[in-house]
C-alpha cells in the first residue's frame, strides 16, 4: 500500500504527484523527507512509517513554467537624455 505525504497531497496541482511518505510526524500525519525536515527540523526524531518500501517508478519532474531557455536577459544599454 502506498502512502502519500499529506502536505504534497494538499498542494498536488502545482507540485505534480505528490512524494511517498516516508516519516511518521509528531502530529502523527505521514510526511516525506522534504517536508518533514521543513516542518519539524533535522532534530526531531525519525519513525518511519510501518511497512514503507522506496517507490520502483520514477517520479515525473514537476511542470515547469516558462523561463529564458539560455536563463540570461539582455541588458537595456544606457542612453543619455540631452535637455536643451
């Protein structure tokens, strides 16, 4: 049975499919590594959720929006104003 992370599955629309859940929170929700760090720090203990196996397929990337291909802009060059 696979578990998804609960914050991936709030916010599937705009991250694309949401990651296995991996870590039993404090609050006792499931979460991926991501969003487990992000939420409870790197001090908080790991409990790993009871029959979790690592996913055989490979998770799509997520879309992505649109950017400069070469991520370069062109700069504006400096033009003088003369006043008479």
């Amino acid at each position: 049975m696979v578990t998804y992370c609960t914050v991936c599955e709030r916010q599937a629309e705009s991250l694309g499919q949401p990651s296995h859940a991996r870590w039993v929170g404090p609050d006792g929700n499931v979460y991926c590594s991501i969003h487990f760090t992000q939420r409870f720090g790197h001090g908080e203990k790991l409990v790993r959720v009871e029959g979790y196996e690592a996913p055989t397929e490979i998770k799509p990337p997520a879309p992505k929006e649109d950017k400069p291909k070469n991520g370069r802009r062109r700069r504006r060059k400096k033009t003088e104003t003369v006043e008479a």
